[in-house]
C-alpha cells in the first residue's frame, strides 16, 4: 500500500503488527480501509485523536484475525502446537548435554571454575533460548499464514505451565527455583521470534511499501 504525497500516514509499527497477522491480500485490504478512516480522522479530530484510533483499530483487528485463524483451521492450529509442544520436549536436553560435554571435553571445571559455573547456569539457560527460537521457526513454518497464532498460543502453553510451576514453587516454600523466572519468560519470547522471522520471510513484510 503505497501512499501519496501530501497524506499523513499512520503509526508504521502498527501496519506491521497486522502484517504479522494478516495473509498478503487481507492486510492489502485491511491496511487500506484504515488508512481511509484515518485520513478522515486526522483532517477532523487530529492527528493524535487519528493515531490513538489507529492503535485501537489495530489490536482489534488483530484479535479478529487470531479468533478467525482458529475458526478456520482449529485442528491444524492444535496439531501445530502440540507438534511444537513435543518437539520442545524431544530437544529439551541437548543444551545441557551439550554444554557439560564441551565442559568436560575442555577440562574448565579444573582451570576456569568461574567459566563453569557461567556456562553450567546461564549457559544452558541462553542454549534452551536458542532451541526455543527453532523450535518457533519449525512451528511457523508448518503453520503457514497461521504463523504467528501458533507460537503464540505455545508461548502461552508454557507461560501458564510455567505459572502452574511457582504456584507449586511458592506453596512448598521451594523458592531458589525462581531464578529462572526471567530465562523461561525469554523462551516464550524466542519462540514467538521464531514465528516472527518466518512470517517476515514468507510475506515480505521487511520490503513492504505497507511496512516502510
């Protein structure tokens, strides 16, 4: 969607929200109806009136889109994540068995203790980061123009297991399990990135006049 001289265009991250979401013809079109209410808006109410009704407009045309990717194919969108979901459990102990065997393998515990430490924590968590990143890339790409929902919705799989976990944690008295609060936060963020490359790379939304 390319927009003429003398317009004002409206917010450039929210186009690419609904891009994320949105097949190429329904943002095309999505995209276009907008901007007419918003042109109207800004030349009536404001150009910050027209801008914060664009951001609304936006987070509710993307909770139609998600509602409609799961009306039309909630069997695949399931199989997708549970897909997603086993896979996360296949490759769940490669980090750990990765680093421990580089560990080993060097002899850090012996000459650099303060390295195994690092990598025998941090390390592993920033491994299951990267492995929570392909596996969101493996889903996106089974989930074609359902993209993001999937690894959304595996996102939040793990968030509310996750939320299961510390309630557990917290009513035992089992808190030093808590650190990894914020890594496990940041595999729900990897897998949804994942879903975000693929998306990009599919629909072409880094090169999109729409997106610019």
């Amino acid at each position: 969607m390319k927009y003429q001289p003398g317009f004002v265009e409206p917010p450039r991250m929210a186009n690419r929200f609904v891009n994320l979401f949105a097949t190429v013809e329904e943002a095309g079109s999505l995209q276009g109806d907008m901007l007419e209410e918003f042109s109207q808006l800004a030349s009536k109410s404001g150009l910050a009136f027209a801008r914060s009704w664009y951001w609304r407009q936006t987070w509710k045309t993307i909770a139609h889109l998600i509602g409609t990717a799961f009306l039309m194919a909630p069997w695949l969108t399931a199989a997708t994540v549970i897909g997603g979901f086993l896979l996360n459990r296949l490759v769940s102990g490669l980090p750990e068995r990765a680093v421990f065997a580089a560990l080993t393998r060097y002899q850090v515990f012996d000459h650099h203790f303060s390295a195994y430490v690092f990598f025998a924590t941090d390390g592993i968590a920033i491994g299951h980061v990267i492995a929570s990143m392909f596996i969101g890339c493996a889903v996106a790409l089974v989930a074609r123009d359902r993209e993001m929902v999937a690894t959304m919705t595996l996102a939040l799989v793990y968030c509310a297991m996750t939320g299961a976990a510390v309630l557990i944690l917290l009513a035992t008295g089992k808190t030093l399990a808590l650190w990894m609060l914020p890594w496990n936060a940041a595999d729900w963020i990897a897998i949804m990135i994942g879903g975000v490359i693929v998306r990009m790379r599919r629909s072409g939304t880094t090169d999109s006049p729409a997106a610019a």
